[in-house]
C-alpha cells in the first residue's frame, strides 16, 4: 500500500552575500549536512529591481567533486571556462554542469528588462564519480518538457519523470529528478516518488499545504523535507502554488567541503587546492558527450 510522505522539517531560506557580492537566499547549505543527501546546496537568487546587489556576479572560481545546476526564470547569466566554452543561460533554461574531476568557470548574471532571477543547486557526486571528465547538460526552455497531469496541474520536467514523461537532463549518477510544478488555486496533486530516497520541496510562489491531512500552509522561500514514503501530496491553498521538487538518491559518504570544492576526506581537498595553485588542476573536459583532452 502506498505511504504519503510526512513533513520532517520545514527551514526558511536566508539571506545571505556569494561571489563578489551578490545578494541572495540560502535554502540550505553546510548547516544541514547530511539531510538533504545527495544534495548540498540550494541558493535562490532572484533578484529585485536593483542590478547592484547582483551585477559583480560570480568570477573565475573552481568546481570539484560535485555537480552544479542553474535554473533560470528570468534574465541570462553569462557564462565561460576555462577550457574556452562560453554562452548564456536565459529565462526558462538549464545547465546541469558536472564538474567531475576539475572546472574554472565564471558566472554573471544580468538583466532582461530590468528582471533578473533563479536558481542553482549543488548535487554530490559519489566517490566512485568524483573525478569522471567534467561536462555540461545545456538544455533551451524550449526543450525542457512540460506536462499536464491532471487539470489545474503543470509540470516542467528539468530531470527525472513524471506522468510518463522524461526530464530534458539525463544520465545523472545520483538518479535525481527536478520538477517545477504549479498547482491552480484548489487543486491537488499526489505525486511519486522513490521511496529511500530523498525528497524536499522549495515553494516559488504562492501557498499551499503538503500531506494527506489539513497541513500548515507554506509560503515563498519555504524549504520542506518529507520522511520516507512513496507519495508527496500538495495542495494548492487560496493562490495557485508553485514549488520546486527535488528528489535523489543518497551518496552517503563521508563529505569533505571547502568553499567551491567537495571531496570525500581533508586530503582530497587539500590535494585539488594544491593543484588549483598549480595550475594542474584540468584534466579532461566533457561538453555535452564530446570529450577532449585539455
């Protein structure tokens, strides 16, 4: 018999400053260690009318370890590495960036009619993947699916599936799914998940309510984490109500996390910070499935 899934913590997402001094929201992070594994972090940073508190971006910093994704609503973010790829992330699109054994890149992010606004994540890569060649799912908002489920229900299918339709993102180790789901005012949806896996969900916009019974309402920038089970239940409240939810399997391994890098001891990230000083810390370079050898 199918289980709905319990709340076990909700978590406000915080205000706190990234890169050169970008102004944003924390969901979580370090603190919450090892809850939400495989994931490690969640920084919501859409923006208000004012191109200061995040116009200094994001420069040239190092990824190892892990894997970073950026969901965009609105504005672009530029974007380049050290391998020499560049392009832009526009409203409505993903980069699922597996940074694997080594990246430099920067990010900057930048207005679209005076609007600016997303999201990035931070996967964790298991130590059997931590050095695999890095590389870039880079999918249009035009090429992200969207689906229907039940009327008042609309699903974009960043990763994962649902109803039977698959995300645009694939062969992730840590089997996750990322769903942006709206729900009309009054309406309902029971959705699947993988029981033992993690699941947790990040309201965008309006209010509603998660559980089989008459739950507290959650609002923007509320971070839930559910208990296990195999269905999420979520209720629109007097809005129609929109949350992200992110659901994967736990690495559960030891975590080692300075700054932009994640390993598995002190050794490892002493080791890539060494390289990184270097300038041996690039490897190999995978861009969306044509590898080179840098």
């Amino acid at each position: 018999m199918a289980q709905f899934r319990p709340v076990r913590q909700v978590l406000r997402a915080y205000p706190t400053i990234e890169g050169a001094g970008v102004r944003l929201h924390r969901a979580f992070g370090y603190g919450e260690l090892p809850h939400f594994d495989p994931f490690l972090m969640l920084d919501d940073f859409r923006a208000g009318n004012n191109p200061a508190d995040y116009i200094a971006g994001f420069p040239w910093h190092p990824h190892r370890g892990i894997e970073t994704v950026t969901y965009m609503l609105e504005g672009r973010v530029e974007h380049g590495d050290s391998m020499g790829n560049a392009g832009n992330i526009n409203g409505g699109d993903v980069q699922w960036m597996t940074a694997g054994s080594g990246i430099i890149h920067q990010e900057m992010p930048k207005p679209t009619g005076g609007r600016m606004g997303g999201f990035q994540l931070w996967v964790n890569l298991p130590r059997s993947h931590k050095m695999m060649p890095p590389r870039y799912q880079e999918v249009a908002n035009d090429r992200v699916p969207v689906t229907t489920p039940l009327p008042g229900v609309t699903v974009k299918v960043i990763c994962g599936e649902i109803a039977g339709v698959s995300g645009a993102v694939r062969e992730i180790v840590t089997d996750p799914a990322y769903l942006d789901i709206t729900i009309d005012r009054g309406s309902g949806f029971d959705i699947p998940v993988n029981r033992g896996y993690t699941v947790a969900a990040y309201i965008i916009g309006g209010g509603g309510s998660f559980g089989p019974g008459k739950g507290n309402e959650s609002r923007d920038r509320d971070m839930i984490l559910f208990g296990d089970g195999d269905l999420i239940r979520a209720t629109a409240g007097d809005s129609t109500f929109r949350f992200l939810l992110l659901s994967g399997r736990p690495v559960r391994e030891p975590v080692a996390w300075g700054g932009p890098i994640v390993m598995n001891t002190q050794e490892e990230l002493k080791q890539a910070f060494r390289e990184y000083r270097d300038g041996t810390f690039i490897r190999k370079s995978r861009i969306n499935g044509n590898q080179k050898d840098t």
